[in-house]
C-alpha cells in the first residue's frame, strides 16, 4: 500500500512532516551556529556569503537545506533523549494524563501492540498528524535555548544597541523556547489520547460486532 497516497487522503504530506519536525529546527540550527562561528571567529561570515556568487549562493543554500535534514535528525534524537523521556512522560504520569497501555491480559505494553486491531493507516495517521507536532516544538525549544544567548550576542556586535534591548531579545527568546518546550508537551498530551481514544473506539466497535 502507498502510504504517501493513504496520508495524502487525510491531508497530510509525509514530506511536509518531516520537513516540519527535522528540516526546520536543523536549518535554524545551523544559522544559530553560523553567528556563533562568527562571534568567536570574529570573521564577517554572513557578509562574506551575501557577497558571494549567485551560483555559490544558491549551491550553499542547497547545502544548509540538506545538512539541516541531518542535524535536524540530531537534534530529534536530543528531544526524544532529554525531553521526551525525562520531561515529557513523566509530567504526563504525574498530571494522570494516559502515556501507558495495557494489552488485554492487563499488563503495561507499547502502543505497537494494538497496530493489529487499529489497523497500520489509523496508527500512521494518528502518528503523523499529532506527534510530528510534539515534534517539531520539542526541536525548536532546543534550538531556541542556545539561541537566546548567542542571537543577542550576534545583534549586539553589529548594530551596537542598548544592553537593554539586547537582554529584551534574549529573553524574549528564552520565554519562546520555554512555551515551545510547554506547546511540545501538550502536543504530545495530545497524542496519547488521541490514540488511547482510537483504540477505544476500536475495541467497542469489535465488542458490538
């Protein structure tokens, strides 16, 4: 079965998914590293990629589009790693939101377990429309955190503003990094009991017969 035609049914792109969750927060990244390069290096990197050849220009946009995809996978490995693992699911536990399962004996088994009786596409719709979200604002706080620090840094050594204004960005930037860590716990809230009510419905349609 072509999965790509099964989301696209829904509305959904697979491309769009991964491009969301991986690509963007990976291509951000690496902006954010660029300045940091910039800052320690104390060489015009940005001013020598604007002034480079149309060609080279659009070659090294290909290129950031492309390793972005790689660092973007990087930093969704950090997210399941330090977020999802240590953050997400136990604040889930503790507020009694559904992240566990129990298979029909009663014991605590993985969401994979029920594939059988949901059916691969309801699972793979579910999957891609709710946790590639959780996704992608788990990346972005990631990439945000360091951000605060090294944007403001990056801005203050060319346009020489007011230690104010530069401590408002980084701020600004941090709070954006903590509402986007919150947005990716309450995505991924979302997508346990989206599923746990998928099964659900499932089950009562086989009971009823």
């Amino acid at each position: 079965m072509d999965m790509e035609k099964e989301f696209n049914k829904y509305g959904i792109s697979t491309a769009f998914e991964k491009i969301l969750a991986h690509n963007v927060p990976g291509v951000i990244f690496i902006i954010v590293l660029l300045m940091f390069l910039e800052i320690i290096s104390g060489k015009k990197v940005f001013a020598h990629i604007a002034s480079s050849d149309f060609k080279v220009l659009a070659l090294l946009i290909i290129m950031v589009i492309y390793i972005g995809f790689a660092v973007g996978l990087i930093i969704d490995e950090l997210h399941h790693v330090l977020l999802e693992e240590r953050i997400y699911i136990p604040w889930a536990k503790k507020a009694g939101k559904e992240v566990e399962f129990e298979d029909l004996d009663g014991k605590v088994c993985s969401e994979s377990y029920y594939i059988p009786f949901i059916g691969l596409d309801l699972y793979k719709y579910n999957l891609k429309h709710l946790y590639s979200y959780s996704e992608f604002d788990a990346n972005i706080s990631l990439v945000l955190f360091p951000a605060s620090v090294i944007i403001p840094i990056f801005i203050n050594r060319y346009l020489m503003m007011e230690a104010c204004v530069v401590w408002l960005i980084g701020i600004a930037i941090f709070l954006s990094a903590i509402g986007m860590l919150y947005a990716g716990y309450t995505a991924f809230c979302d997508y346990y009991s989206g599923l746990k009510n998928i099964i659900r419905g499932v089950f009562k349609k086989i009971e009823k017969g």
